[in-house]
C-alpha cells in the first residue's frame, strides 16, 4: 500500500539502473539526509551529537573502506585500524607544516597518504589470497602500529608520543581544538561522510565495481574476460584504504581531540571487520547498519539495564557486548550470511507485495 513499484514506469537504461529505482526509496533517503542535517544539530544535545553521531559516522565510513575491499573485491584485511592511523598521522603532519591551508583539505588529503601505502601492502595480493592475504595485512598493522610508536617524527618530537589536536577552522569557524562546537564538528563530519559514501556508491554500481565483483565471484574468470588482476586490487587497496585514512583522520581531529597510538591497534581493526560482517559484506547500507550495531550496543546496554532495574559496571557492560557481538557473529554467519543489508531488503520486498504472502 506504501511501497509499491506499481505505476512507476522505466523509461530510459538509466532509470532501470537507478540505485534508489523506487521513489519511495528516494524520499526515504531525502527524510533521513533531512534528519541528519537539521533536525539532529538544532535538537540534538551536546551528548546525542558528541558521543553517538558523530563516532557512529566515522565508523561507518571506515566499515565502508573494508566493505570495498574485504565485501566488493574478496580481499580479507586485518590492517584497517592501521590504515585509520597513517591517516590520522598524515592530518597532523601537514596540519602542522601548513597550518593556514583549511583543515577539511588536509582530512581529505590524509587519507590520500594512507592509500599510498594500503597500495604498498597490497601487491602480495596477486600471488596470495584468502587466511594468507589477512596474515600479510595483519603484518601491516603491527608495522605501522610499530611507527606510531617508534619514529617521533610523526608527532613532531611531542614528549607524550601523543596527537594533540590544534585549533584549525572552516572559513573562519573553529572545527578542531577546544573552541568547536559539537554542532560544527558533527555537520563537518556529516558532510565528509555522506559526500564519500556517494563516491563509494557510484564506484561500487559503476564499472570498477563490477570488475571488484568479478574478482571476488572468481579471479580466473575474470582474468580470461580481460580484467587485469594487480591493477583491480591494487586500486580496490587503494579505495579502501582512503577512505580508512580519512574516517582516522576525523576519529582524531574531530572526535578525540587528542590520541595515542593503541587507538589504532589491532583491536580496531577486529571491530571495524565485526561492523561489515554483521551490517553485510557488499553493501554500503550495511555498513552504516553494522557501525550503528556493534557502536551503539553498548551505550543502549548502559541506558537499557538501569531502566529496568539491573545495576551494572561499566566493565560488565564490555564483557556483554563482547558476548552478543561473537553470538550475532556467528548467528549471522549461519543463518544469514549477508547480515542486516539482507534483513532489510527481505524486509522492503514483504511490504512491496504486502497483504499479500508471494
């Protein structure tokens, strides 16, 4: 009744190859793009904004870097965490040697910094694939995690071997350091975030996404077709990895002000993985799905159990975050290995044909 493809008529190859084919689906988009941009930043209190939205939006965009390359391309990675720190380290530095230049320049250069050398561990990635691709990306994570830590030239010398976060603006508005406001930092973040997602979407529905999707469906094949193999990874290691530079580099500037170098270690990593297999592996909507998940988890578990009366500890809400994130893990991975982006297109498909069961 709400939901129907009926009397939408397709005229043209370019509206049958429309992402959003559905007018609803293109009113629902402009809702929510409405929500986020308005009603969020003038309603919103400083916590809504400060510790749920603006994180969620930069682990949604580092879960879309891996989705391109562990969802679109079949390219296991374990390194994204360090990936997020050469962007990050990269921010800073120039930053720091070109202080005038706008600071959403140097956020969306940084992570051209990270690609560079995602492309660098990416060449073993023609010889080897699978447990042994994640090895080789698990050995760049502990080498660059090891830079952050050793070279202090990436801090400029800083005693504390921290990233602490200058004041920079955007056209005369503070965006960084202690005098943004929550409001500035969430708009910038929003804008950064959505202006990359619409990016990734026309890659991952143009030609270079079909080529990814051909390598991860068979690489032989798709090598007899004409698809050259290095130059189709090396560029999805190259995508991902941008886009992982530049979600570190906001992590940095824009959320924590200030950072160390165990927030980029492996530990990252393995949650930015959990976000794409439980949001689902191919899809950018399961990307924002599986950040929303596994990020707001426990933050609903600290609001939700004193509701009903359940006392707990901050560390027994980590210990249960853990336990149902590895059960949707593993209940995902048996009963639906596609994750949220599935549950909500079976979703959209029972109330195009709703009442009806078929």
């Amino acid at each position: 009744m709400f939901y129907r493809e009926a009397g939408q008529f397709k005229t043209g190859y370019a509206a049958d190859m429309a992402v959003f084919p559905l007018r609803e689906d293109r009113i629902g988009l402009a809702l929510i793009l409405f929500v986020a941009a308005v009603v969020i930043p003038v309603f919103g209190s400083g916590f809504l904004l400060n510790v749920v939205m603006i994180p969620f939006l930069i682990f949604a965009l580092a879960a879309i870097g891996l989705n391109i390359l562990v969802g679109y391309t079949g390219l296991l990675s374990l390194g994204t965490a360090g990936f997020m720190g050469v962007g990050a380290y990269a921010c800073y530095k120039l930053t720091s040697v070109f202080p005038g230049v706008n600071i959403v320049v140097w956020v969306l250069a940084s992570g051209l910094f990270s690609s560079a050398v995602g492309v660098l561990f990416g060449l073993p990635s023609l010889r080897i694939k699978g447990f042994y691709l994640a090895v080789a990306t698990l050995a760049a994570q502990f080498f660059l995690s090891w830079c952050f830590i050793r070279i202090p030239w990436l801090v400029n010398y800083n005693v504390s071997g921290a990233i602490e976060v200058p004041t920079r603006t955007f056209f005369g508005v503070p965006v960084t350091g202690p005098n943004a406001t929550p409001e500035t930092r969430y708009l910038v973040v929003l804008g950064i975030v959505v202006f990359l997602t619409w990016i990734a979407s026309n890659l991952v529905h143009g030609r270079i996404g079909r080529m990814w999707m051909a390598v991860r469906d068979m690489d032989i094949a798709a090598e007899l077709i004409g698809i050259r193999l290095l130059p189709t990874k090396l560029l999805a290691f190259a995508v991902s990895s941008y886009f992982c530079g530049v979600a570190g580099a906001l992590l940095v500037f824009l959320w924590y002000g200030s950072a160390e170098p165990d927030v980029f270690g492996i530990d990252q990593s393995f949650l930015v993985l959990f976000m794409v297999i439980i949001g689902g592996l191919g899809s950018l909507v399961g990307s924002f799905l599986g950040a929303g998940l596994i990020y707001m988890l426990p933050i609903g578990l600290r609001a939700f159990l004193p509701a009903i009366g359940i006392d707990v500890q901050p560390s027994t809400v980590e210990h249960l975050q853990f336990l149902i994130v590895g059960s949707l893990i593993i209940g995902f991975l048996i009963a639906e290995p596609h994750g949220l982006a599935r549950l909500w297109q079976t979703a959209k498909q029972k109330l195009r044909v709703w009442p009806f069961p078929y």
